[in-house]
C-alpha cells in the first residue's frame, strides 16, 4: 500500500511539473522545487512530511529561480557570425547559450 501512495504521488507531482510550463524560473523553480519537496518529504515523514517538504521545497525553487532571472535581466546578449548566442561575463569572456 505504502508502494502505491508512493507512485501515485510521485506520478502527481510529475504531472503537476509538466502542466504548469512556467514562462519564468521563478515559477518553474517553485514547481520543481515543491515537486521534489513533497516526494522526499513523502518518504522522509509521511504525509504531514509531504505538505512540509512542498512548502519547502517551493520556497527555495521560487528564490533559486528569481535569483537566476535576475541575472538573466543583468545580462546583455548578442549573436557571432555563425548565429549563436552569447553573453559577456563579468571576467571578458564570451558564454554561449545551448
């Protein structure tokens, strides 16, 4: 039984990551983080740990992700002669993007 709650939870919050499609880390780092927070709160302390490891983990998803759209704000982009894009780094350097 315990087996079952587990999947059936693990399936939930797979389903709830995938649905929301966040147009900001902010709110996908919330998603993935009270995703996560809730699986290993599951196993860690039941279902009480559950809810506690959510609330967790979305706090901590949510900032993680502000953090790095903020930065993402601070950056200046631009595109070589092949069409990539790039960023200039804080120490002269050029970062491409995937």
């Amino acid at each position: 039984m315990k087996k079952l709650h587990l999947a059936t939870l693990i399936a939930a919050s797979a389903s709830m990551i995938l649905i929301t499609g966040c147009a900001t880390k902010t709110g996908t780092g919330a998603a993935v983080g009270a995703g996560t927070g809730a699986v290993i709160g599951g196993i860690v302390g039941g279902g009480r740990g559950a809810a506690t490891g959510a609330a967790l983990g979305g706090v901590t998803g949510a900032a993680i992700g502000a953090n790095e759209d903020r930065k993402d704000r601070e950056r200046r982009y631009y595109r070589d002669e092949r069409g990539y894009t790039y960023y200039i780094g804080r120490d002269g350097r050029r970062y491409y993007q995937n």
